[in-house]
C-alpha cells in the first residue's frame, strides 16, 4: 500500500469522477483505476461503485475515509518533521458557504500568504451540507458556514464562533425601500426578491419569513455574493447578513445599502469549523489568523445595538 493510492481515492472523492481525479493528477484514467483496484485488494474492500456512467465513492469507502486522511496527516507529520517537502502539505482547500463574509476571508488570505508564500490556497463555495461533508472526509480542511440561533453544528466537527449578526435588506439606495426606516414583509412582497438557493441558511430563515407567501417576482442564486451583484445591478433586493454588506465594496462605495426589517429577526452566526484530527502548521495559522481578525472586527466594529432592534435611526445615521 502506498501513500499515493490514499491520496487517490480522496482525490476520486473530492472530484467525484475517476475521469476528473485522473486529469487534476495527470494520471492516465485506466492507471488511476488499476492503483486503486490494487488499493480495493489489499484492504478487501471495494472502494468504488463503478457503473457505466462512472465511478464514485462507495459506502464503504466513505467510511474508510476519516482513517485515511488521518494516515495522511500523519505522513504529511513526519515530513514535515524530517525537514521534506510533500504535494499535499503545500495546499489548504478552505470551504465556505459564501454569506460567511469574503470582508473577513480575503483579508485573512492575505496576511496568511505574508508567512507562507509557499502554501497553495483553495476556496471553493459550497452549500452547508457539503462543507460539512467534505471537511467529515477529509477533503477540506477548514470550513465557514453561517448558522441559524437555533441551527446545531456537526458534533463531529471542532467549532468556533467568529461573527454574529442579524437579517437585514439589501437594496440599491434608488430602491423605494431604500426611503424606508424599516422595511416589512408586505413591502418586501410587493418588491422583486433575490433569494439564495436551497441549502443555505439564508434561504430557510427566508421561508420562515414570508411564510408561505410569495413576491411579485423573484430570482434564486447562489450565495450572497451574487445576491449583492444582483442588487446593485437594481433587479431587485435581497435579504442577507449584515455581517455580508457590512464593508463590502459595494456597500462602501454607496452602490448597495441596507435596512433593517421590520420583524423580530432571529441572531446568525460564522463559526469555522476544522476536523478533530491533529492540524498541519499551516491549517493552525490559517485558523488563528480568522479567529484574531474577527474579534479584532468585532470590537472595532460592532454591529449597532439599534439596528439589532431594528431602530430606524440608527441605519440613517450609517448611511
């Protein structure tokens, strides 16, 4: 059995294809399936569900995987330790569910860089459920997601708050919601609406919100990101983070604005979430850097106690 072969089937995993895992590895596919056939054997197990449309992860692959990507942090480990380098210490795939704020993410990213230059970055945008899965298996190594109050995190996962925030409604500040001081579901139901997609916490609190009723017109998307597009692009508002517009671009630069709603609106949270197993140096740093940066924001910038409450005065007086 060689390191290599576990590092294939992640790989298989991650991609969810032979076909992808043998391009990402420059590996020819026929060689790709052969390693892992001789991987199936040695453990006696069958790794791969192979059908004529593909070949994927089996249950009892998927099972093997946390062991797996513990032997391959304790090989990453002992390189390390000896001075060596290997392929894949030299990258960190972070997930992040986008509403998760990129105000804190980008800045982190690049003090991160300042000390390892060396160290490959990859963000990838995914749904809840899918940050959770990959970060379960191994393939991500560190996870933001923004949660509901009543919302409970994997036990199987190490979490750690980071922001906390309430709903508010992003609009352009030509937007006739914009002249209001405090925006209600009736004057959200007679506006277009940029919902995200199902899957994302912000799409739940949504249907609680409007129970059931629905607006003139709506557009679905993923992730806030492109809600915020959308809205300065003037084709609607959309109901987000406030820790999402708060110092975004746009909102600095006046072309998008936010007012709070009208209702009682639930706290979210950002919380980061990494596996139990032990950490590279380089995922410790990544993570002690988000965790500083956000409380430093959290105490120079908090959010006002007014706008929580939903009082008007307190969105003039920031706009």
């Amino acid at each position: 059995m060689r390191t290599e072969q576990l590092e294939y089937l992640v790989m298989v995993t991650r991609l969810g294809s032979l076909r992808r895992a043998s391009e990402e590895l420059h590996l020819s596919q026929p060689a790709l399936g052969e390693a892992l056939r001789k991987l199936e054997r040695e453990l006696g197990v069958e790794l791969l569900e192979r059908r004529r449309s593909g070949s994927k992860i089996s249950a009892e692959g998927r099972e093997l995987l946390p062991h797996i990507a513990g032997v391959l942090d304790a090989v990453n480990r002992l390189l390390q330790a000896s001075g060596k380098h290997h392929q894949a210490s030299d990258r960190l795939r972070l997930g992040t569910v986008n509403a998760a704020t990129t105000t804190l993410l980008v800045p982190a990213i690049r003090e991160f860089r300042s000390i390892h230059p060396s160290i490959q970055i990859e963000v990838v945008a995914d749904r809840q459920a899918g940050v959770q899965q990959h970060l379960a298996e191994g393939s991500f190594d560190l996870g933001l997601i923004s949660y509901l109050r009543d919302d409970d995190p994997p036990p199987g996962l190490h979490t750690t708050e980071l922001l906390r925030g309430r709903p508010v409604v992003c609009v352009r500040p030509d937007s006739p919601l914009a002249a209001l001081n405090a925006v209600t579901v009736t004057d959200l139901l007679a506006h277009p609406l940029i919902v995200m997609r199902s899957g994302y916490a912000m799409h739940r609190y949504l249907q609680r919100l409007l129970g059931g009723r629905t607006p003139s017109s709506s557009y679905s998307t993923e992730g806030a990101e492109m809600c915020k597009l959308m809205v300065a692009e003037g084709l609607g508002a959309s109901v987000l983070p406030d820790y999402s517009v708060l110092e975004d671009p746009l909102e600095r630069s006046g072309t998008i604005v936010y007012r709070p709603l009208a209702e009682d609106t639930p706290e979210l949270r950002v919380v980061i979430h990494r596996r139990h197993a032990p950490a590279s140096t380089a995922e410790r740093d990544l993570h002690s850097i988000l965790v500083r940066r956000a409380a430093d924001r959290n105490a120079s910038r908090p959010i006002d106690e007014e706008l929580r409450r939903g009082d008007p005065g307190s969105v003039e007086r920031r706009t």
